[in-house]
C-alpha cells in the first residue's frame, strides 16, 4: 500500500456519511426485521405482566440488520466517492497490524535492518496523515519526532529506503 494525498474536507464529509448512513440502516432495519419475525412466529397472545417472548425475533432483528449494512458497505465501498475512507479504513487495518509487530521492528530497526526502518517510515508517516484527517493534534509532535528519527537513522546508515518501498510482506519478517 502507497501513502498518498487525502483531502481532508471530503473525507469528513464522507465519513460522516457513511456513519450516519450505517447507523440509520441499522436502527431502521433492526426494527423491520424483528417486527417482522415476530409478525410472522412471534406469540400473539400477550398476558398482562408477562414478557412476550419475542426477544429472540428481536434479536434475530438486529442480526439480521448487522448482515444488511455489513452487504451495504462491502458494495459501497467500491463506489469512488468513498474510495478515501475506504483507503484510510485499510490504512488503519495496516497500522493495527503494524502495531502489534512494533516492538520486534523497533528492535530490528535498532540494528539497522532495512525492512524495519522501512516498516517505520511507513507506520509512522501512515499514523501523521491519520492523526491529521482525525484531528488527532494531541499526539501529532510525538508522531512528527519519529518521523524524523526514523528518517535521521536511515541517513546516518547510509540506507536508501523510504516509505514508498513498503509492502505488507514485509511484516512477515517480524
């Protein structure tokens, strides 16, 4: 995966879009499928004071909305107008992935192994342009840092490679 430029008004927009779209098409049919199901098995006499017993077809309501917006967003996902949020959706993927490898590439890094700084470069200058889309300025120095450490350790190696060299095989390594 190649870093690349993200339009930071657009993506808002579009995510807040999706959100707003994914949460509505759960709530609206979570409450049609299990209004149904409960019309078509549910117990249609009701005691007074006593659970009707259709908690069940409630539950296999929002199930069955999860599975609607889960069909909702694997379609709409190839559509271009979200092709930013779904490529920051990946990138944080990548970045979760990278994270729970940090401390073996940290430690290869530290021994000049090209690979690792190559991981690093990528991981955190992925994390800069996720931390600016999400407004995340409470950690954007920390990450701006080590960028440069990172950056200032392959320059005093002698090292070409940066973070467009970076591939997900690469974590394999680790």
């Amino acid at each position: 995966m190649k870093l690349r430029h993200v339009d930071k008004p657009q993506y808002r927009k579009m995510t807040n879009q999706v959100q707003f779209g994914v949460i509505a098409i759960l709530a609206i049919s979570s409450l049609v499928f299990g209004q149904m199901l409960i019309a078509l098995l549910g117990s249609t006499t009701v005691v007074s004071g006593q659970p009707t017993g259709n908690f069940y077809f409630n539950f296999g309501g929002v199930i069955m909305g999860l599975m609607l917006c889960t069909l909702v967003v694997k379609h709409g996902r190839k559509k271009p107008q979200y092709a930013d949020v779904y490529y920051v959706w990946q990138l944080k993927q990548l970045q979760n992935k990278i994270y729970r490898k940090l401390n073996a590439v940290q430690q290869a890094a530290a021994d000049n192994n090209v690979n690792a700084l190559i991981v690093l470069c990528f991981y955190y200058k992925s994390l800069a342009i996720v931390y600016e889309l999400d407004n995340n300025t409470l950690t954007m120095e920390e990450v701006n840092r080590q960028v440069s450490l990172v950056e200032q350790k392959i320059q005093d190696s002698n090292l070409n490679c940066n973070a467009d060299d970076f591939s997900v095989e690469l974590l394999s390594d680790f």
